[in-house]
C-alpha cells in the first residue's frame, strides 16, 4: 500500500517556482530518500504534505487521504522533525514535549523518558538556553513521541554530533523495523546511502530520477585527487577515469569501476597526500544530465 | 476550541495581562483621585475652557462635559482608558498568528492534529478571556475608585455599566481589524508599532472628525462610535454607528479566517 502519492504537484509562490509536476509513491515500511542541493524544492513537498502551504496544482495524498481535505486526521498519525527547529523560548523542554503529547491520544510517559534519555536530553531547561543541537534533540524527541506511522525527516542530521548522529540513525532504523515509513529528506548522499532503500532525486523543482539505492550506488563515482613528485596527467590514462584536471601540483578526477584496481595503481606511486572522497550531489546531477 | 491550545496561549500572555491591567487601574485611580479639585472648581474650568478655540475642545471631546458630575467626570478621562485597551487588543489581534510566524513556532503549532479553524478560534477565545480578565478588573476598580472619591454624588448605574461593558466591543474591533491586518501584510516584525498606529491613528481620526464637521469620520472610528461623552449624555449608545461598528467587526473576524485558513506558513529563509 502507498503511504504517500504525489501526483503532478505543483506550487508556485507568486511567480518563483517551488516545485513542478512533481509526482511519486512512498510505499509502506520503507525509508525513501529525498535527496537535492539548498532550493531544490525538498521542503516545499514536505510542507504541501503537512499542508502548511497549499497546492498550485496536482494533489498529494497520505494515507490515502487528501492532504487539504483532511490535515488534521493524517497529522495524527505524522511525526515531523523540521531542518531548523523552533519551539515556544520561554518554555522547559518538558512542558514543550507534554504540550505536543496533549494533542495526540494515548500517554507517552513512559515514551518520553525512554526517547529523552536516549538522546540525552536535559528535561528541565529552558527552549531559550539549549544549542542548536541541543533543540533538534528536542525535535527529534518530539517528533517520535507519539508513536507516528509516517516520519518527515528534513535535513535531520544537521546540528549533530556524530555519535549523535548514530544514534539518531539507530532510533529511526528500529522505527522502520517497527513497520514506520520515513520520509527522509537530505542533501548529503552518504547519509541517504545508509538508510533508504529507495532514493528520489530533486533539482530545480522537479523529479530526476527515482531509483533503488543500489543502481544509484553503481552508477557511482569517486573523486580522487592523488598528490605524488613527478607525477603527470598520463599516468591515470585507464578505464574508468574522466575529468582529469591537474591543479596545484596534485591530479583530481573521476573514478567509476573497480576501486581494488585503482588503490594498487595509487600504491605504486610514492604519495604525498591521497583523497577519495564522494562526489558532491551536484557532480551526480551532471551524470544524470549526461 | 482545544483546551491545551487555549491554556497555552493564555499562560503566554499572562504578563502582558498584568501590565495592561495594572496601567489600566492606575490610570482609573490617578485620574478620579482628581475628581475633588475639578467638581470643586468646575465653574472656573468652565470659564478657563471657555477661551479655547473651540475646534481644539470638539478635538478632546471636552465640549460638552460636566466636570462636576461622576459620569461627567468618567467620561472626560474615559478616552485614555480607552486608548490603553484599544493598544492592547491591537496588540493581541496583530499578535495572534503573526508572532508563531515570526518566532517559527508555526510550524510545530500547524503539524498537530488540529484544524486551523480550530487554532484560530482556541487562540481567538484566549485573547477574548485575557481582554475580559483586563476588563473585569478594570469594572472592579472603578467602582471602588468611585466609592472612594465621589463625595457621595448619585449618578445612574445604567448609562455607567453601559459605558463600561461598551469596552467589550470596542476592544473586538481593534482586535479583529489587528489580525485581518496581519494576514494581509507579508510579515509582520514587530506588534506594537502597527497596534500603536491602529489605537492612535483610529484616536486622531475621532479628533478630527469633530473640527472639520462635516467629514463623515466617524462612520469608521470606534473613538466615535462609543464616544464617553455621547454615552453619559444620552443615557444610551449612539445604536447606528455601534451597528457600523459591529459589521466590520464581523467583517475582519470572517476576513480574518479566511485569510488564515488559506495562508501559506512559509519556511524559514
């Protein structure tokens, strides 16, 4: 069964675009991944499916139900974790967190002390002294409290420590085996990789590409930039390699095939420095643009 | 109405109640303490008024008073208690969503499993109750302070309550032009600058509706449509302009509404 069906959704604010014609399902149980650069449109889907904005046109449907006919009966069963979190300044993270338990049916006591401890959240201070991170701890406690059947999840790891960041993952991969869909909004790929079984790709307002994680991750390239005395251009003339570029001394390109292959290649040279890394979000763009 | 919501928004504007209530009060008592020295010499007042222009008295609405008489008096120094209570419901009216948009706390308010229509009305009826808290209070303490300094002059009960519950709807306009206004604008900073400007604005227009005679500015300023001196004059409210009063109101609470029902609560950027 869907959980979330977008169809042709399209707003506009005015006359700037948020998104276009976009269109998708999110099937139940699993974690989809919406992955685009800042302005891309990730926030604006997820803010017409909590109808905080209205549609221009299309329509979006959780739980089978329209998202601006019936807000407040899906909301009931939505936890929402925003990228940047505001709560009422002058209130303890305790009162916060039982102010939103008082709209939901049920008692999260017991909820409550197992998912603040596990973040370590301090229940007695007040919203206006915590840290950045220290609120979307607040968030993410908030957000899990009432035991949601669909997660929104926009950038949630920004602000975290990596350990965390881990245990934030944690907490949502036994959500999901718990039968939870997540719809897990981010710009950064390697975080999407870790947790989603299938991955939808925005820019500029529209749909790109939705595929499963795996055929992503095979269409993927490394970026690599190799530092050695001598070394010139030719030396990474094999298979595989694109874009090469020499810039300050050291060699950066592309790599997509057999990483083993590429190591020996580098470990026969008497390095300087050596980096691998990801390639950026808008360097996957370009390979869907080729 | 949710409870919770109601309670919340309450409790956040508990201070605000009390400053208001407590300018409110004073001002009932600093003014009636001086209720002595003027029915004492309302002759000589009289002659001292005398030799203003008379536009500047229809300005301040001191032409046709009688300072000597406890409604007389009340309704000379009335304006300024309105003044207080037209700021503050501006204030809340401005405030009501436009605070949760600038603090960000929309967001989380609108993720709950409440319908709009509902959040507005919650929010509607504790600003209404923190109004009518400051209104009782303000009842309350003006008949002690008449008790207290009327030397024992009869005045009628009556025209007096009717002066006094006419707050209630003159505090409503304020409020519900404030918030039909704020959902109109595309952001709204800071409340007090745009509640200061309804309260004085709405104030000067009453003001000059009395010199130039002729300009029908009453029609849309609360100052006249329960004006003190009216009032006590004719023991009852000037009924067709309270009825204009009242469809605008109506009209910014309906508009009001609407307008949030169909708002856009835009991300943070």
């Amino acid at each position: 069964m869907s959980i979330i069906e977008v169809s042709h959704l399209t707003k506009f604010y005015g006359k700037s675009r948020g998104i276009v014609d976009v269109s998708f399902n999110v099937e139940e149980g699993e974690i989809f991944g919406f992955i685009g650069p800042n302005g891309a449109g990730k926030s604006t889907t997820i803010r017409l499916l909590l109808s905080l904005i209205h549609p221009t046109e299309g329509e979006g449907k959780v739980f089978g139900l329209d998202v601006t006919k019936h807000g407040p009966e899906i909301r009931r069963s939505i936890g929402y974790l925003p990228s940047e979190v505001f709560y009422y300044e002058g209130m303890k993270v305790i009162d916060l967190l039982k102010y939103s338990a008082s709209f939901y049916e049920g008692n999260f006591t017991e909820r409550m002390k197992y998912l603040s401890e596990l973040m370590e959240l301090e229940m007695n201070r007040r919203i206006s002294d915590l840290s950045f991170g220290n609120k979307k701890k607040v968030g993410i406690v908030q957000g899990l409290l009432h035991s949601p059947k669909l997660l929104f999840l926009d950038e949630p790891t920004s602000g975290l420590d990596p350990l965390m960041q881990r245990k934030f993952f944690d907490l949502i991969k036994e959500e999901n085996k718990r039968g939870v869909t997540v719809f897990f909004s981010s710009h950064i790929l390697g975080e999407v990789q870790r947790l989603c079984n299938r991955v939808g790709i925005i820019r500029e307002g529209s749909m790109v590409e939705i595929s499963e994680i795996h055929s992503l991750q095979q269409n993927n390239y490394k970026k690599i930039s190799v530092t050695a005395n001598g070394l010139t251009p030719e030396f990474f003339d094999t298979p595989g390699v694109t874009n090469v570029q020499t810039e300050n001394g050291s060699v950066n390109f592309f790599f997509k095939g057999d990483i083993n292959a590429m190591v020996q290649k580098v470990s026969s040279l008497k390095l300087d420095d050596v980096t691998i890394e990801e390639p950026t979000l808008e360097e996957i763009f370009m390979h869907y643009y080729e | 109405m949710n409870k919770m919501i109601f309670k919340h928004e309450f409790l956040i504007r508990i201070n605000s109640i009390i400053t208001w209530t407590i300018s409110v009060v004073a001002m009932v008592f600093v003014f009636f303490s001086f209720f002595s020295v003027f029915a004492g010499q309302a002759e000589m007042m009289q002659q001292v008024l005398e030799k203003f222009p008379e536009e500047l008295l229809i300005a301040f609405g001191m032409n046709e008073m009688n300072y000597d008489t406890v409604l007389g008096y009340i309704s000379f120094y009335f304006l300024f208690i309105q003044l207080l209570l037209a700021i503050q419901a501006g204030n809340y009216g401005f405030g009501l969503v436009s605070i949760e948009e600038t603090e960000m706390t929309a967001d989380f308010l609108l993720t709950r499993p409440v319908s709009r229509a509902k959040i507005l009305t919650s929010k509607f009826m504790a600003a209404l109750a923190s109004m009518l808290l400051t209104d009782v209070v303000m009842w309350i303490s003006m008949f002690t302070a008449i008790s207290i300094f009327s030397e024992g002059k009869d005045y009628d009960m009556a025209t007096l309550l009717l002066l006094l519950f006419s707050v209630i709807l003159f505090q409503l306009f304020f409020f519900s032009l404030g918030l039909m206004i704020s959902l109109m604008v595309k952001r709204v900073r800071s409340v007090t600058p745009y509640s200061l400007g309804l309260a004085f604005g709405s104030y000067v227009l009453s003001a000059f509706s009395g010199v130039f005679g002729d300009v029908k500015l009453e029609y849309i300023t609360p100052f006249k449509h329960f004006e003190p001196a009216y009032i006590v004059n004719n023991g009852a409210l000037n009924a067709p302009l309270v009825l204009i009063n009242v469809v605008i109101t109506v009209i910014a609470l309906v508009a009001g509404y609407w307008l949030y029902l169909h708002r856009d609560i835009h991300a943070v950027s």
